[in-house]
C-alpha cells in the first residue's frame, strides 16, 4: 500500500520522473483484475478484493464478449452487481462458491443482488 501513498496521484497515475504510460495503465488494469476477471466462458467477480476495502463499488468494468459491469460490495462481500450487454452475451457469473448462468440480450442490463445469488 506504500505505493499508492507515497507514488500514486488520486486519478491513479504515478507521480514519478520521468511520466510511465506502463505505470498509469498498468495499476488500473490490475486494479480491474482484482475486481473483475472475464474470459470468454466465465466472469469472477471480486476475485482479489482486498481486506481493506471493506465496501465500495466500481462502475463500468469491461467484460470480454462486451459486457459492462457494476459491482457493489459492503463489509468485503458482495451485495450486488448489474451487466449491461452491448451485444447478446451468455456468461457463467462466479462469486466465492457460487455460480449463475447469465443471459443478456444486446441493450438489456440486469442487477443480480447477493442474496439471489449467494
């Protein structure tokens, strides 16, 4: 956590000489990694999500197959998550030991809550 206190500006880019495009892009995508990893057969959602990120949310995390995604999550687990599909997408959607088979057709978005789901 070092790093981002002392190396990180608050829009996530690094502060130190000389500028590193590698830097900037490559702490957001893995910070999208921690909260969202896609292939083509399946979406995890918080996979990594630290301890010390008790509650939080995070909007517009692209999926592979072109899904958006919405994650909400309070006390570190997750309370619900909404896709928004810019084509017909089918996914298996996973958290902790559960899975949900998912169906969007192009256009749609739908909210799955935790409760539903876990």
């Amino acid at each position: 956590m070092g790093l981002f206190k002392q190396s990180t500006l608050p829009n996530l880019f690094d502060n130190h000489p000389p500028f590193q495009i590698d830097g900037n892009f490559g702490s957001v995508a893995a910070i999208g990694e921690m909260l969202l990893q896609s292939d083509e057969n399946r979406a995890i959602l918080l996979p990594a999500l630290p301890k010390q990120w008790k509650n939080g949310k995070v909007k517009g995390l692209c999926a592979r197959l072109g899904a958006e995604y919405n994650i909400k999550w309070e006390d570190g687990k997750l309370n619900k998550f909404t896709i928004s599909a810019k084509a017909d997408y089918t996914t298996d959607v996973y958290y902790s030991n559960n899975k949900i088979s998912i169906n969007v057709k192009s256009g749609e978005n739908i909210t799955i809550y935790a409760d539903e789901f876990c």
